[in-house]
C-alpha cells in the first residue's frame, strides 16, 4: 500500500496538478507557489485542527478508487485529474465559468479564430437549460432550422440535463461528415422534435455589409472574434468612400466574443472618449471602458437590430449605442449574458474560463439574465422565413428614411 501511494505521489508532481504540497525542494518561483495548496486547506486533519477545509478527504477518495475500482484498462491518472478540477469549477454553480482540458482549449481558441468542425452554433446556458444562442448562416445547423433560442433536451443518447456547457460542446462538435442527433424542443411546440445534422468545417464569416435603397449600408457582425478588428476597418473605408448616409447595424444571432474588440467597434460609432461599459469586479470596484475613436460613423443616422440570439459583447455593443446616441433597437429581447470571463491558461495548455465581473451599460444598466429590451419589438415568424422576409430590416429601412 505504502508503494502504491508513493507512486501516486510521483505521477502528481509530473503533471504538476496545482493541489499538491508533498512536492520537496525549495520554492523559488511564482509558479512553485502556485502549486501549494490555499491557506485554509488542510491536507492532515490531524496535525491541522483549524483549518477550514479538509483536503485530505480527497486522496481519501482517491486511493479508495484506485483499492476498489474494478477496471480492465490502467487508471487515466490526468484524466481523473481534469475531472477533479472541473468538477470544482462546476460545484461554483455558474455556467459561464468552465475548465477545458488543453484539446478542449485548442478546440475554444479555433471557434474564436473564425473555423472548426461540427455544426455551426454557439450553445449556452439560460435558466439551466441547454439553449442555442445564434446558428451560423450558411451552416449545417442553420440549414437544418435550428434557431436561436431553441433548447437542446439531448445530444444523441444524452440527456442535456446537468450536463456541464464544455461537456455539450465536445459531444455536438465532431469531425466533418459525421453526423450528431439533436432533440430540440422550441417555443410554441407542443413536443420536441429531433434534429440530425450532418458536420462539416465551419468557416464563420465576421462582417459583412450591402446598400440597401441607394444610401443606407446594412452592416452584419456576426461574431467579435481575434479576426473582427482588421476586417471590419476593410468594410468600413468601402463604406466611407460609398454613397452611404445612414446605417442598420446587425447584431442579431451574434454570440459575441472579446470585450475588447467590442469596444473598439463601438469606438467607430462613438466619440472618442464617451463610455462603452461598466465593468463592476467581484470586490465592487468600478472601471469604464471608453471609445478609443476614429468615431468615422459617430454622426451617421443609425438603428441597431438584436434578437434573442444577440448575446455578451454584441449586447455591450447594443447597450453602449442606446446609452449614448439614443439609438433604437429594433427586435427581440437580447439573450441576456451581462457577466466578464477572462480565459487563464494553465502550466500545461489546460485554461480556466473564470467569470471576473459583471457588466453595465454607460448609464449602469444591467442585462445579466433578462437582457436588452428593443425599442420597437418585432418577431420573425416561421412564415417569414419561409417566404424570405425580413420584417426587422424593413422596419429599420423605413425608420431611417424618416431620418436626416
């Protein structure tokens, strides 16, 4: 037994698990201390009375599996590693802040790169429930009528329920050419129906624009990802040399992405220097985030579209327009995600996504959960999308030609 916890103790130190405080030598580095356990964890309950976690239950458990467990196949010690750590994350109760293992990480960082394979949509949670936030146009997913707000009650065999939103991802994505079945249920249905969707490499566009009636460029961000910034100033210097004279800005079924980069789009339809967005911090700090300009189209009459699918940075977006042009939004309720994650890689390309801080409009508005409410509501049905219509645009359209 003493030999078989010897060798568990090794196996810990060489992947560098962050739990650890058997590992001997002197700490010279940030890295070293990052490894000792927190102050208040005890690892002997016995020699630490006063401690107020007890750590030691959890090697407890641990050489209890290893005793008991009744396995043909050696025991996946990094794998029972990453379990243990998202587990933690997950007993944190908030769905947006997550541990992926470092192919997961990989997997993250190409979706926000503009291409993967799988379906074409960002998922999250809502309410604890499995929710579609936005299909890509063009997509498997949006060929085969998924919509935003649709929720996902199973993946193949797996019932969504408790199922953590990394663990959801994993099982939708998959190589192209394979196929994934989908149970969804939509509002209005009276029972869920069953989706099968066929993978393929998704190439997500960013930005993309056209005039509509001779001087009004109809702009769609379809997501803030790595690859916005430069294309969007692209677009934008077409757009100032055209005949343009007013905009509709397209946010809808747009997931989000980088703060970041949202608030520097903004910074083209703002002055420079007025707020973006609140960022409150866990200990009640307060910093506002300010248009860093060129404020090209800050004088342009503007209507922003939203539905149910605009979410996080495209709603910070919608959110800082409203609060500081009076720009109307045309549409559905947003999706309602008012909180900050930051991505923190780990020694060994494993990350934590960790919610750091809720946001807030310019004028300290919070979305967090019910979202932005439009101006002017206006549902497209299933009749208009089969018959081609755009209800929104052509209110936005008439809108602006009212304006000068």
């Amino acid at each position: 037994m003493r030999s078989k916890f010897i060798k568990t103790i090794l196996i810990f130190c060489f992947v560098g698990v962050a739990f650890l405080s058997y590992e001997v030598g002197v700490l010279t580095t940030r890295e070293d201390i990052l490894r000792l356990p927190p102050s208040g964890i005890k690892i002997n309950s016995a020699n630490n009375a006063t401690a107020t976690v007890d750590f030691s239950i959890f090697w407890e458990a641990w050489h209890k599996v290893e005793e008991n467990f009744f396995h043909q196949q050696p025991l996946d010690y990094q794998k029972m590693v990453y379990g243990a750590i998202s587990g933690m994350v997950k007993s944190l109760g908030d769905p947006h802040t997550n541990f992926f293992t470092p192919q997961e990480t990989k997997e993250f960082n190409q979706t926000l790169s503009g291409h993967y394979e799988g379906v074409g949509m960002i998922v999250g949670i809502k309410d604890n429930v499995l929710q579609v936030i936005s299909p890509f146009k063009g997509t498997p997913a949006y060929k085969a009528g998924i919509r935003s707000g649709d929720k996902i009650l199973q993946i193949g065999d797996i019932i969504t329920k408790d199922l953590s939103l990394e663990k959801a991802v994993n099982l939708i994505k998959g190589p192209k050419g394979t196929k994934v079945k989908l149970l969804i249920l939509r509002k209005g249905w009276e029972k869920p129906e069953g989706f099968l969707i066929k993978r393929a490499t998704i190439h997500i566009p960013t930005v993309e624009w056209e005039l509509k009636k001779k001087d009004i460029a109809l702009i769609r961000i379809y997501q803030f990802n790595g690859v916005l910034l430069s294309d969007f100033q692209k677009i934008a210097l077409e757009i100032l040399h055209s005949p343009t004279k007013k905009i509709i800005l397209d946010l809808r079924s747009n997931p989000g992405g980088y703060l970041e980069v949202s608030r520097k789009i903004a910074g083209w339809f703002l002055e420079k220097g007025k707020g973006v967005v609140w960022k409150v911090s866990a200990n009640g700090e307060k910093k506002e985030y300010k248009s860093p300009g060129p404020s090209k189209f800050s004088k342009y009459p503007t209507v922003c579209l939203i539905d149910k699918g605009t979410a996080s940075a495209a709603e910070i977006l919608a959110g800082a327009l409203r609060d500081q042009r009076g720009i109307k939004l045309i549409g559905e309720d947003s999706f309602g995600k008012g909180s900050v994650q930051e991505e923190i890689p780990l020694s060994d390309n494993s990350s934590l996504k960790v919610t750091i801080a809720k946001w807030l409009t310019p004028n300290g508005i919070s979305i967090d959960k019910h979202g932005l409410k439009p101006d002017i509501e206006i549902k497209i049905t299933e009749q208009n999308i089969k018959n081609n219509q755009d209800p929104q645009i052509d209110k936005a359209i008439e809108m602006l030609q009212t304006m000068q």
